[in-house]
C-alpha cells in the first residue's frame, strides 16, 4: 500500500515520539539525579551546578533512547577531579570512561547515564574543555527549537534509517546537535531532505553569520556558539553524499522503509558459502583481541591499520576489491576481499632506460642474481626475479608484526592473532560477526 509523505511522517512520529508518560520519567529521574549531585557536592563543600543536557533536555529524543547526560559545572578556579569524586558517589555502580577527560557512566533508575564534569564559563570564548561547550548548545537549541521537535525526531530517525546518523568515528555520520541546526536552518524535515539533495563537497550553512574560520571539510556548519569551530568535523564524505541520494530517492518515492529498513540478519554457513562462490574472490581475515579502550580511539586505528596493511598487499603485487574492519564482542576483525592472492614465482623488475649507464650500473647491483635477465624491453633494463612471497597470506603472516599498526593495536596483534582465509571464515560462528559480513556483502545503498 503506497502512502503519501504526510501519512508517512505521522507514522513514524507515533512510533518515535516520546509518550507523555516517558518524558515525566525522564524529568522526575533526571531531577532527582540533579539533586543528590548537587546535595552531596554542598556536602563535600564544592560550588556546583549539575544540568541536564543534549537532547533529553529539549524534548528531542526518540523513543526508546534513554541516555541522560547531566554535566557537573565547576567554576573555572576549581577542579574538575572533585566533580568526579562526586560522580563516583552519586552513581555508586558505575563504569569510569575518557573522551577529553574523564566521566562516569552509570545504570541509575532504569537510565543509561553520563555524569560528566566541565567547567562553569561565563563565555563560550572562554572554553577551556570541549565538553563545557554543551551547556551552551543546550541554551541555544531550549530557546530556539520549540515548535519544531517533530521535525527533529523525522531527521534522526531518517538518518538512522539510512545509516549515517552518529558522530562516533566508527560512523563517521550526523551528531544530534548538528542534525537539530539543520532543523532550524532549513526550516523542517522535508526542507532539510531538498535542500541535501542538491548538496556538493564543501557546502557551508552559518545560522548567525559570523563564522570567519576557514574548513576543509566536505560540510561546514559554523557552530552558533563558537564561531571557530565546525560541527560538522566529524562527518564523511561518504556519509554526506550517502544522505544526500537518500534524500533525494526518498522525496522522489517516499518509503516508510527509509526510517525502518528490515535488518540483515547474519549468514548462515550455506549463505556464506554461496557468496564466496558467487564473488570467486579470496577473503582474508585478520582477527585479534580488541584493545581495552573507547570506540573513538580504536576504530581510527583500525583503519589506520587497514591502510597499512593494503599497501603492503598491493606494494608486492597483490589486488584488492574492497576491505572493511569491525568488533565483535571483545574481538576487532579486519577483511581484505583479494581480487588477486596468488602470484606467480617469477617477478618482472623493469629498470632504467639502457642509455643511463650511472642508473644502469646500480640497478644491476640491486639485482645481481635475476631467474632471466638483464635484458632491454622497450629501451630499459629488465630482469625477472624470484619473489619473496607467492600468497597474500603468507607475506600478512610473516609481515603482520613488522608494521606500524597503532601503539594499542601492535600490542593485542603482538599478544595473539589469527588470519582466516576464504571458507575458513566459516569457523567463526559468532553472530555478530556474521552481521557485519552480511552487511559488507550487501554494501547497497538504501535509496528506495
């Protein structure tokens, strides 16, 4: 049954739409939470002002999120470690993370929650960490977004839909913060979809005008509260154009299924065996032990690490179609698809021209016990000579350990490893990684 734009939008709000019931939970819980904190900071005899922030705080949530972020503002003179102190009592059962600087996060009355400290600054000029620059877009977006949380709760879910929501670097797509600028520089849901559709590399959006700083990035959106900076540093240019067509296949065929595309279930054996029949390729796999800390540092390394490892592949003469990383539970994987993983024994090393007697002279020290050669093909030196390494898994097994992988990444490779190749894959049972293997064989974008 086809539906029209305005039909799909009120069903998705009537299943993204917080009920009355879940926002006077999320007040009375985050309120609550606000008043130990502050008690036992008066307590411990430290001036602090906890706050609820981020989405939860304006009404912009969807559904089934949970997540409370409540910042613990100190004043500049203080120190951000007695906050901390505080957050370790008030939550009790918790976990201690580290984006810039430490933060508690905590399972308190049915509530994934963020304590976080930051300084209490006056100005956002005046910064002087990351995160005490929150309290400011909470102020901003609570004075400015009223009216249109609807057309924010449309965009998330859009987005998430379609894969690019998340500022996390494992995604590499839309912040909530920047997908609620978006709302109010375009005006709605729909008007946010035409306007992206149209989108090139470096488009630039300053809601107050008063960015001067010069970006690079393939979106610049000037940040209303601090004009040096860009809130849309963290997206790709992969995921900017991914929204893009998305927006524009769906205003062309609106789709429910743009906001709730069916899940890829994992493969199963038989299905994993007829992909690898199907694409007649060679993947190999290198799985090890993911190092112990934040997704944010990790998957840079990992695709640092990725990069490493294809130009050893294509450095000795091996081809590549596509490579991917991932994690499952406390596993990280990285998968090189080989479009060539077997080489002859005999190399072909092409020299300089004949005439150069200097450059001759060396390359022919370089070379001295070629299987043919030298010989002059097309006016150069030539010699054919025996490579080291015939299979791309050989020459990943002995030269894994030899790369710069990454301080946390050379240790657990170091620690342990194992490479999989082709149907070997099949030993791994794990669900988790038979999704991402599911969705690295699809790799098709939703675009209706």
């Amino acid at each position: 049954m086809q539906h029209s734009l305005s039909e799909i939008q009120e069903v998705v709000l009537s299943q993204v739409r917080p009920k009355p019931a879940d926002r006077t939970r999320i007040e009375k819980t985050s309120t609550a939470i606000i008043t130990r904190v502050e008690k036992l900071a008066s307590e411990h005899g430290l001036h602090l002002q906890a706050m609820l922030v981020g989405s939860a705080a304006r009404g912009t949530w969807l559904s089934g999120d949970h997540d409370l972020d409540i910042f613990l503002a100190v004043p500049p003179e203080e120190d951000l470690a007695a906050a901390l102190d505080i957050a370790r009592i008030a939550a009790q059962d918790y976990e201690e993370k580290y984006a810039e600087h430490a933060y508690i996060h905590a399972r308190m009355d049915g509530f994934e929650v963020d304590l976080v400290p930051c300084y209490l600054v006056d100005d956002a000029a005046h910064l002087k960490s990351a995160v005490d620059r929150t309290p400011f877009h909470t102020r901003y977006l609570s004075r400015k977004i009223t009216g249109k949380e609807d057309d924010v709760l449309l965009l998330k879910q859009f987005m998430k839909g379609v894969n690019v929501y998340g500022s996390e670097l494992k995604v590499g797509g839309f912040s909530g913060y920047l997908t609620e600028l978006l709302v109010l520089c375009y005006g709605s849901f729909v008007e946010v979809l035409q306007a992206a559709s149209s989108w090139r590399p470096g488009k630039r959006l300053d809601l107050e005008g008063h960015g001067a700083g010069k970006h690079s990035d393939p979106l610049i959106v000037i940040d209303p509260v601090d004009p040096k900076r860009n809130v849309a540093a963290a997206l790709t240019l992969d995921k900017m154009l991914q929204f893009a067509v998305a927006a524009r296949s769906f205003l062309a065929g609106p789709k429910l299924d743009f906001f709730f595309p069916q899940p890829l279930p994992p493969l199963s054996d038989e299905e994993l065996i007829a992909e690898l029949d199907c694409r007649a390729t060679m993947p190999i796999l290198l799985e090890f032990s993911a190092p112990d800390v934040v997704e944010d540092v990790l998957y840079p390394q990992l695709r640092k690490a990725e990069s490493s490892i294809k130009a050893l592949l294509e450095r000795n003469g091996f081809c590549l179609l596509r490579s991917d990383v991932s994690t499952y539970r406390d596993r990280a994987v990285m998968l090189f698809e080989m479009q060539v993983w077997q080489l002859s024994k005999a190399s072909r090393r092409e020299g300089p021209p004949a005439w150069e007697a200097e450059h001759t002279a060396r390359f022919l020290a370089a070379h001295p016990s070629p299987l043919s050669g030298p010989y002059i093909c097309d006016g150069k030196m030539v010699v054919e000579e025996a490579r080291q390494y015939t299979s791309a898994r050989e020459l990943l097994s002995c030269q894994i350990e030899n790369l710069s992988l990454g301080k946390h990444l050379c240790a657990s490779i170091r620690e342990g490893h194992n490479i999989y190749v082709g149907q070997e894959l099949l030993g791994i049972k794990d669900d988790g990684f038979r999704s991402f293997l599911a969705h690295y064989f699809c790799a098709k974008l939703h675009i209706g």
